[in-house]
C-alpha cells in the first residue's frame, strides 16, 4: 500500500480465517519501507510526464514492489502465499471517468515468483462509480464493533453503516496538505502536531476553505491530487501575509472542524481512528473540541497497517470471487468484484 501522502510502501504480511460466521485476522509482521527522494520526486510529478515515461514507471515501480516483498519476506523469515497491491495513485478523476495506480502487477508477480492481485479501482471507474474509498468493506467484515472507521492519511476519509447499507467518502484532505507545509519548513510532516500548535489559526483564510463547494456534496464523492491542487491550494496560497505556522494551524483546524461535522450530524458514538494523522495530537485534541463522540486510537501497528492489512483482505475476497467493492459507498451500478489477476491462482480458490 503507497498512499497519497507519500511516506513509503507499506508492507504487511498478514492471516485471515472465516470461523463462526466472521473474519479472523492477524498481521505477523509489517513495516513501512520510506522512499528514496528519487522516488518521491518521481512519483509526485509523474502526472506531469510523458506516456512513455509513464509507462515505463509503471513497469519498473512494479519491479521495485516486487523486490521490496522479496526484501521483506526473506529478512521475517517469511511465506506468502499471494500478494495483493494497491500501487500508488497518479491520477485520480473520477467524475472524468478514470483513475491510475501505477505498479505493474505483472512486473511484480515476475519479480516476486507470487499471483499478484492488483488494480483494485479500475472496474468500479467502469461500472460508473468514484473508484474510491474500497476501505469500508474491511471496515464493515472486520471492524463492525465500531459506530464509524476514519483513516487520518493523505486524505481523511470515513465509513460506516446507516440503515444497514455501508455508506464511505472522503471527508478532506488531511496529511498530503499537512505535509507540504511542514516541507516548506524543511520538515517531513509535523510531529505530534507541535506547528500547529505554536500559533493560533487565521479565521478568514479557515471560513474560505470551510466553504468549499465540495463540504457540500451529497452521496458517493471522492478526493485526489487534481482537487486538491486546483481547489483547495489556490485558496491558501492567496494568503501570502499568513505565516507557515498559522497556516499549519489553520489547515489542522479546518481538517478537524470537517471530520466532526460529519460525526456530529451522524450522531456516532465509538469512532476507531487510523492512518498516519492519529499520532497528531493537534489534530485529535481539536476533533474533541468539535465533537462530543469517543475517537479511539488502537495499538500502534493497526494505525499504521490497517489499509494495507484491508487491501490484503480485498485480495482474499477477489480470489474467492466474493464482492470486495459496494456500490453503496461508491456509486457504482452494483457490488462487485474488483482486482486484476497475474500469476496462477489455480491451487489458491477457495484459500
């Protein structure tokens, strides 16, 4: 799992078990391998490249994955018996109709000498959904005792059940602009929130953003890059007299002030919180400020792996030709099964 705030590839082995009419899970190991600056760089503005050196990305991005699982079984002295990867998204529009996760699963399966399961969003973009978030049936199948999951990654995203359907959307942005400003400052993102915390928030520049048209949008919605870059960025760049802090601050608050709008109007009780933004303390301490629900953070590894925990979940449904994508959450003309095979899967069905 690669996410949009580019930290690395999270790499987590994990077991499943189908026992007493529930899923039982269990990650034996996981790590997060950080990217190289060559790596970062490319990928960031890979979007801004040529088809040919796009492609060729993709293939030799699907060789580094491939590698990076040999890396990591060999040195936890470990077996696989497939891998399931999400890649990293490059371009994501869905109200275009396309979305693009670069790494090759057939680079990687031959690298790997493992069926790979890979391009989970593409036939939710066909069958007229956003392609996104795919989270929530890992939420719903394995973490059913919360009222709500919120992942705190690149963007901040929630899922949950209302009148026994799953409902999903991203919320916001979250780290990927968190992030940014923390590089303006020669820093790879704000530990423990401690920026946003030094200075006091810029109300006007926090009602700008607030009023976003997108805050407003009712049903299956998503986030990417291109939206953020062409709606959100231009607003917070106008405010050039607004110190890095008081932006860091400022951004904090308005991420906050969106999550608890969404749980207070649903009413939610026991949210389990995941992703890189529940080390944020500025961040959690203003969600409490702004809701009266309970935001629990779990042990340190299910924060950190949980995506990437569900996407191997994902593959486990695909190889068993189980629906792993729900049109509920993303709009799609019906559930479906998602995920492009490579490799022989033949002695895997029904694992």
């Amino acid at each position: 799992m690669s996410g949009s705030s580019m930290d690395g590839v999270d790499i987590a082995c994990c077991e499943f078990e189908y026992k007493a009419a529930a899923w039982q899970w269990n990650i034996l190991q996981a790590e997060t391998i950080p990217y190289s600056e060559q790596w970062r760089v490319r990928l960031a503005y890979l979007n801004q490249q040529s088809a040919e050196n796009y492609h060729k990305t993709h293939v030799f991005y699907g060789h580094y994955l491939g590698q990076l699982v040999n890396n990591f079984l060999h040195q936890h002295a470990l077996q696989a018996d497939f891998v399931a990867s999400h890649g990293h998204t490059i371009f994501h529009r869905p109200e275009l109709g396309y979305t693009a996760q670069i790494g090759d699963g057939a680079a990687l399966s031959a690298i790997c000498g493992l069926p790979v399961v890979s391009d989970f969003r593409s036939m939710d973009l066909a069958l007229r959904g956003q392609g996104a978030p795919l989270v929530p049936v890992g939420d719903k199948l394995l973490f059913g005792q919360y009222d709500a999951c919120l992942n705190l990654g690149g963007i901040s995203n929630i899922s949950y059940q209302e009148a026994g359907k799953l409902i999903a959307y991203d919320i916001s942005p979250c780290n990927i602009v968190l992030n940014r400003v923390a590089r303006w400052l020669g820093m790879p993102y704000d530990a423990e929130g401690q920026l946003a915390a030094s200075a006091t928030h810029d109300p006007d520049l926090l009602a700008e953003l607030n009023e976003l048209p997108y805050y407003s949008y009712q049903g299956a919605k998503s986030l990417g890059r291109e939206w953020i870059n062409e709606e959100f960025w231009p607003i917070v760049k106008m405010y050039s007299d607004v110190s890095e802090a008081e932006k860091m601050a400022t951004l904090n608050l308005h991420i906050a002030q969106q999550i608890a709008a969404v749980v207070n109007k649903l009413g939610l009780n026991r949210v389990l919180v995941t992703g890189g933004g529940a080390f944020n303390k500025t961040l959690l301490d203003n969600l409490g400020s702004n809701s009266k629900s309970l935001f629990e953070v779990p042990a340190t590894q299910l924060v950190n792996f949980k995506e990437a925990l569900i996407f191997a979940f994902l593959g486990v449904l695909r190889i068993n030709n189980q629906d792993n994508v729900y049109c509920s959450v993303t709009g799609s003309k019906h559930n479906h099964v998602a995920g492009a095979l490579n490799g022989n899967f033949n002695s895997l069905i029904n694992l």
